[in-house]
C-alpha cells in the first residue's frame, strides 16, 4: 500500500488533473482525509468529481454544492414507459392499458430504472387484468420510491419471473459490481448448475435456452450495455449496481462473494461462491467456506491481478478434497503450474476454467475421470503440449476450447466420439503422424465427421496437399456443419508442391472436399498452394469475412460479386495473380453502368499483390469512357462523360483501406465514400488519383466532393509523382492524420497542408527533399499552429538540426525524432513550446547532450530522462542515444 501511494504523489506531482470518482459508497471520513493528503501534489485548477448516491459522503467530500441529478419530467417518462411496455413503442387502442401504465409512471417518480424495470415487467403481461394486479402490488411499494428505495421495485419485477428464471439471475450474484460478464460463460455456468433442462419435443440444444434465458432477463432490463460480436450474437453485457444489489438481496446465503477481508453472507448452505482475493496459501481459505461442504461453484476471478503468488498444489488438493460436490470450477489466471491428479476425484463436475495459466504443460490424465465434465477451457496455456490420450472419454463434454497459444503439435485419437461437442477451438493435424512410432495416437481429419453440432469457430491446422489428403478431407464432412460460423483452413508451411500439382490441384485439391455449409460467415485459407480456388467459394453468399493468405501458387481470381454481406475481405501474398475479379467475356461489361456498385457491403480491404494489375482483366475505365483501341469498341456503352467527373464503378461502404507492394495496381473500383483509413504503400497511385478526381452523386443536384469523410491517410511513393495533391488536397476537409514516407517526388508540402483544416497529426519519414526541412520555412510551420498537435520526424539522414518553423506550433503537445543519423542538437526553443508533453528522440547516434532549457525544467515538468541506452554488460550500445523524455 504504500508503494502505491508514492506512485500516485508521483503521478500527480506538478499535475493538473481531473480524477473521477464513480458510484462511492465510503462514509468513513478519516479515509477521506488520507486520501486528500496524496491529492495535494498537483497544480491550481486540478479537481474531484465524484459521484455518489449517498448524501453523507456528499457532504464529506463536497467543496462546493452538490448537484441533484433531476429525474424524469412526466412527458419522458411516459416516452420510457411507452418504449420498454409496448411493442414497438406505440400505445394499444382499446384497452386499459393506458390508463394503469399512467397510473404506474406516476408511482415511479421519474426515476429511469424504475421506468425501465417495471415498463419490461410489464412487456410480457398480455390481459389487461395482468397489469391491473401489477399495479396493485406496485402501489404498495411505490412509497418506498419517494424514500430513496428503489429495491423494492426492482423486487417486485424479479417476484414475476418464472422460477429458471429467478435462479439464472440470483446466480449473477457471484460476478464483482461493474464487471464484464462474458455471457457464453454465463450460459455454460447455468447449464452446468442445471437451472434448466430441455423438453423431450424440443429440438434446441442446452446452449439455445440458456441464452434465450438470457435475452429474456435482458428484456426485463436486469442487464445493460450488452456487447455484440460481429454477426450480431451478444458476448458480453454488464448489471446495473442496483440490479446487483438486487441479485444479492434475492441470492441470500445461496451465493456469495467473498473480499479480502472474508466479509460475505456465507455459510453451511451456502452453494455458490467467488473469491475476489488472492488464494495462494491454505491460512487464507476461510473458515465459512469450509463449513459449506456440499458447495456447488467456486469461481476465483482474475488471480493474476493480486500480483501475489499463484495457487499452488497443496491449495488445489485441499479445494478438491473438500469440495467433493463441486459442479463448476474457474482456476483462469490463478498462476497454476501443475494440475493435481486429484483434479479426476471431482465427480460432479461439468466445467472447468484453467485458461491463463501460462506454466501448465501437461494436463493429468485423471482429468479423463470426469465423466459429467461439459465444458473445458485451457486457452491461453502457452506450454500446454499435449491434450490427454484418453479424452474420448470424456462423452458428456460440449466445449473444448483451447485457443490461441500453446505448443500442441496433434489431436488425440478418438475426439469424433465426442459427439454432443459444440465448441472445437482448433484441430490440430500432425505433421509427422504417419512416421510416428504410435500414429494411432494421432486423430486424423475423419474425427470431425460426426461433431455436426460444431458452433462458433473452428481452426483446421497443418492441412496437406495430394490425393491422400483430398480423401482424408472428405471425410471430415464440413458441408454438413451448419452452426459454424468462422472457419480457419490452414495448410502446413513450408511444404513444396511441384507446379504439375499446382496446375492439377484444382480436381483433386484438399480444399474442394473441404467444402463448408452455406451458412459460413468468415473463412479464411492460409497457404493453400493450388492454382484456383474451389467452386463452391462462390456459394458462400453468407459470407462476411474473407481472408485469403499465402496463396502463392494462385494465378485465377476470386470470384466475389456474389458477396454481397461482405465486410472485410483480407487478400496477401499472391505472387501471381493479376486481378481480383473473374470478368468472363464481354457481356460482363455491358452490364455496368456508370453508377455500378461494388461489393455494396464491404469495409476494409486489404492487399499485398506484387503482380496486381487491376480489379478486373480489362481497364474498366477505358471501357467507360471510349477510350480504348478497336478491339473494345463494340462493348463501349457509355459516353465519355463531360470534363473531369468520372462516374466508374465504386466501393459505396467502404471505411478503411490498406494496399501494399501492389505496384502494378492502376485500376479498381473507385472509393470516394472511404472514411476511416487510406494505407498506400509501394503500390501505384493512379487509382487513388482516379478517386480524387471523381464525384459523388448524393441528389438530384447535389454533388459531394471525394474523400471529403476521410480521416487517416498514409502515403508511401518512391516514385510518383504526388504533385496533383496540391489541388485535389482541397477535399480532405476531415483529414486529421497524415503521414508521408519515401515520397522522393514531393518537395513542396504547403500547398497540401493549407487546405488541410481539420489534420491534427503529422508524420514524415525519409523524404529528403522536401524544403520545410532544408530551409526555414516559417510560413510552412506557422500554417499549423492552432491544430497541429503531433509531429513525427523520421530517417532524415541529412538533417543536422531541427526545422527552426517547429518553434511557431505552438499547439503541439507530442514531437517523435526517429532516426535521424545527423542530428546533433535540439534547440533551446523547445522549452517554449507550452502544450508540449511528450518528446521522443530514438536512434539519433549524433546527438550528444539535451539543451540546458530543459534540464532547468527536470523538476518540474521532466519525467524519467534516461541516458544513454545500454546493452546487457552496461556499456553505451552502438546506436546511439535513446531518449524517451515526457513534459508534464
């Protein structure tokens, strides 16, 4: 503790800062007292804002007069009721309904919770008698409002759940106030506890109720700020603090959470229980909990956090031989270095969390013994190097995951038995099954035929090529995995085919048999080395992610324009292929027009193709426009259009942009609307300045200038020339980050800068030629003032010193010099520069001392200036000096 309190008088020493202090409950005034002594350290006009339900720490902390949050006015609450009661917000005609939700807004006081949880209750009352006797038992809590006393509202929603329901969110009492709650493991945690059971006409799995459990507590508003994977399936969501207090209020000695200081209603009923400190010695274990011998849940959140040592074996045994009635177990980030054989004595046991525990080589093989066990989770074990042999005993489990991080080199031989499996993170091909002196051992590609009810994400590692592998791919039944909805199919590295395979591996490719079900929203194929892709790509209509990576012996193109829900499309390392999309024969030109769009969903592009021609075989816009030799005329539809207004084919929801080493790239579909992210680098500018060049159509007399959305832009060009910038820069006008590397063309950078309004940010690398930094171009440096608040430098080899116009900006609050070989001084003007808080010197090997200025100024607006940078026997390492220097 006391460590940490000359780390924050560190932080805040010479500050002015702004510390907020959210939802405090602290009524003990002599911690108020020690805490204000750390806070004395910083500047005038630094300030507290703290914010609290409790007028007694108001009028402790309070220099000035509290302010009241207002509530509702009557017309808002109405709106809030009427939002969260009807369906779709619009009032019933002929009914009561009305009437008593007026009657109820009123008892709610204005309070937006109460609105909230009552308004949902009330949802899923159909009859008019139902709100009528809703209303009645809100009467008599309505009191308790005008008191301060939300609880008893909120009691009331929960006493008309239906009892699954009920016992779903007591248990949520076990997750800390405020935290994240991942809500797959929520659902695995209420299936393991058995709070729900499927009927024998159903045709869902466990995991479908449990989160329609879920979503139906979300529509009653007992969670909030929900978070959604990118195919629109909620991951994560948060309680309100109130709607926790209720969860432990309704849990009672059901569930507890115990702190540091073991305070927590538990005792020998107790079922349920997380442990919010460090368990890393048997004193700590308290004396409530090993009364609770027929505990169901232990659940120890984020150990690693304690910055104590992790749990150790005689810890784990202890737990273990106490708790023999254990249904859930979270070991995650608990610092485990062996697991126990006496893991395999948990009977009961359905799910067990070991992730992140980075030391964990091996698991035992009693851990085969839990016959019940549904879930296990051992991601993040980055020294795990082998799943157990016997695994397949395990018949009852649903969800192996195990991704990201660990040394596994194969599958254990029998995982197709597993067959009620919805989560396989990865499979994981042997690369030397076939010569091992056990390859029985080693589960082959044929285990997956039976796992149909694969959901989420599956990863296929080490995949072969030849006919063998073909075969072996079959079997594994891809097409019929219709939950799927990400699928990683990644060949072994480093394995040559001979180009006759190459050319022939189309017919009788491993991909072609490895042909996923329809319903497939991301693929991705890494170091597939056939010459085409498989037919059945084009059918994946459902497709909203796309990566096609390494694919080195691929000369055909993807075919794409039947993606039309495609976001992300990620293409890299082609080294033959020429152009993107497959055209056919003429007639594919004659079906565009001047305003055809693009691949109307996608986001972000990506491409490092070095033998890119274009999107398409032919030079579309040369079609367009009529400007091409005989042998197109005949498919020449559209006139050329008047003056310099180009209307080609476009990307119309395209938000970032990246293409790299394609420098034979001079035509694709144009992208005016892009707005996030333009990455240009060591590839042809000729689209981008198609781009510039064109207009935007947005009515029937309104045309909006291109790239006018744009924020980011980066630009790296050896060789072109970037001189029409100068004139098109003027469409930039949300532009706030630019950078600029190796463009040996450009020397003249402020007639682009001055029509750059809205850029913030400025990064240049190796262009040497540019005369803001051969001269004092003060006019140049003045032009940013005001806006301008980071600059980067880097690899001006002739630089000797800095830019004497920098001293004008005096907006600028981080200035970056990266290697710049010749610098030998930084001028005495730096200490000038006010807002200045962040400068970077790295790898200037010339510079020999900082100015006397800023040395005046170590104590009070220096932090941490290292010397010079040493190597591991402390002599001065060769590169020169190493400065990171931080301005308060």
């Amino acid at each position: 503790m006391d460590q940490l309190q000359k780390d924050l008088r560190k932080l805040l020493s010479g500050k002015q800062y702004l510390l907020v202090l959210d939802d405090v409950w602290e009524e003990n005034c002599e911690k108020w007292l020690k805490l204000k002594d750390l806070l004395v350290n910083g500047v005038n006009g630094s300030r507290v804002l703290v914010t609290t339900r409790s007028t007694i720490v108001a009028g402790i902390t309070g220099t000035v007069n509290p302010y009241q949050l207002g509530i509702l006015d009557e017309d808002r609450s109405w709106s809030l009721f009427k939002r969260m009661a009807f369906k779709h917000g619009q009032e019933p005609k002929n009914s009561d309904k009305v009437n008593i939700g007026m009657e109820i807004v009123k008892r709610c006081g204005g309070i937006p919770l109460a609105i909230r949880t009552i308004g949902s209750m009330l949802r899923f009352k159909n009859s008019d008698s139902e709100w009528f006797l809703v209303n009645k038992e809100f009467s008599n809590v309505s009191q308790q409002i005008k008191r301060n006393d939300i609880l008893p509202t909120l009691k009331l929603s929960y006493d008309h759940l239906p009892s699954h329901l009920k016992r779903c969110f007591a248990y949520c009492r076990l997750f800390p106030k405020d935290s994240h709650i991942g809500v797959p493991t929520l659902v695995e945690l209420w299936i393991a506890q058995g709070f729900f059971e499927l009927s024998d006409s159903s045709y869902q799995c466990l995991e479908d109720v449990g989160y329609r459990c879920f979503t139906e507590l979300l529509e009653r508003s007992f969670f909030q700020e929900v978070k959604l994977n990118d195919y629109g399936t909620i991951m994560g969501c948060k309680m309100h603090d109130l709607m926790h207090d209720l969860a432990i209020l309704v849990a009672g000695t059901e569930c507890a959470n115990l702190d540091l200081n073991h305070e927590g209603n538990v005792d020998k009923d107790t079922h349920h229980v997380s442990l919010d400190f460090s368990l890393n010695s048997l004193e700590k274990i308290p004396t409530p909990l090993v009364q609770a011998s027929r505990m169901r849940t232990i659940l120890l959140f984020d150990q690693s956090s304690k910055k104590e040592s992790g749990i150790n074996t005689p810890i784990l045994d202890a737990i273990i031989l106490k708790f023999k009635f254990l249904r859930a177990l979270d070991l995650s980030s608990s610092g485990i270095q062996t697991v126990p054989s006496s893991i395999g004595k948990l009977k009961h046991l359905r799910y067990l969390d070991l992730s992140r525990n980075y030391k964990i080589e091996e698991l035992p093989d009693s851990i085969t013994n839990l016959l019940n066990l549904q879930t296990l989770k051992i991601s993040f074990c980055s020294q795990l190097k082998e799943l157990p042999g016997d695994i397949k005993k395990l018949v009852n489990l649903r969800h192996l995951e195990f991704s990201w991080y660990n040394r596994l080199t194969h599958m254990p031989h029998g995982l197709g038995r597993l067959t009620q499996l919805q989560t396989l993170s990865k499979y994981i091909l042997s690369r030397s099954c076939e010569t091992s002196p056990a390859p029985r051992l080693c589960g082959k590609l044929n285990e997956l035929m039976t796992l149909n009810n694969l959901r989420g994400n599956l990863e296929i590692e080490n995949l072969g090529h030849g006919n063998d592998a073909a075969a072996e791919a079959k079997d594994a039944n891809l097409k019929e995995k219709q939950y799927l909805q990400s699928l990683f199919l990644n060949w072994e590295f480093g394995v040559d085919t001979n180009s006759t395979e190459a050319s022939h591996g189309y017919k009788m490719s491993v991909l072609e048999n490895l042909q996923p079900h329809m319903n497939l929203k991301n693929l991705s194929i890494i170091n597939y080395r056939g010459a085409m892709f498989s037919s059945w790509l084009s059918s994946l209509t459902n497709l909203v992610d796309l990566s096609l990576i390494n694919c080195v012996n691929c000369q055909y193109p993807v075919p794409l324009s039947q993606f039309h829900s495609l976001k992300r499309l990620r293409i890299i390392n082609f080294p033959f292929l020429k152009h993107i999309s497959d055209d056919g024969d003429d007639s594919f030109y004659l079906s565009f027009t001047p305003m055809t769009i693009v691949l109307p969903s996608l986001q972000h592009w990506l491409e490092e193709l070095p033998n890119l021609r274009g999107w398409w075989s032919k030079d579309l816009y040369h079609v367009v426009c009529g400007e091409v030799g005989d042998s197109f005329a005949a498919i020449t539809t559209i006139p050329p259009v008047e003056g310099n207004v180009r209307l080609l084919p476009s990307f119309p929801c395209l938000s970032k942009l990246v293409i790299r080493k394609c420098p034979l790239l001079t035509f694709m579909p144009l992208y005016p609307h892009l707005e996030e992210k333009l990455d240009l680098r060591e590839t042809s500018l000729k689209p981008f300045q198609e781009t510039m060049m064109s207009t935007i159509n947005t009515g029937p007399s309104s045309l909006l200038s291109p790239l006018s959305k744009l924020r980011n832009l980066h630009i790296e060009s050896r060789y072109e020339d970037l001189q029409f910038l100068k004139d098109s820069s003027k469409s930039l006008t949300s532009l706030k980050r630019l950078g600029l590397s190796k463009c040996f063309g450009l020397k003249d950078l402020y007639p682009v800068i001055q029509n750059l309004a809205s850029l913030q940010e400025l990064s240049i690398g190796d262009c040497e030629d540019l005369d803001m930094l051969t001269s004092d171009n003060s006019i140049f440096w003045k032009a940013f003032n005001g806006r301008l608040h980071s600059l980067k430098l880097s690899s001006f080899q002739k630089m000797v010193a800095l830019p004497h116009g920098i001293q004008y900006v005096t907006s600028l609050k981080e200035l970056s010099i990266w290697y710049c070989e010749s610098l030998t001084t930084i001028p005495e003007w730096i200490i000038d520069l006010k807002s200045l808080k962040k400068l970077e010197v790295w790898n200037c090997p010339s510079l020999t001392s900082l100015p006397e200025g800023i040395q005046r100024l170590t104590s009070n607006r220096l932090e941490n200036v290292p010397s010079y940078c040493r190597d591991a026997e402390g002599k001065q390492a060769s590169f020169g000096l190493r400065l990171l220097i931080c301005l308060i």
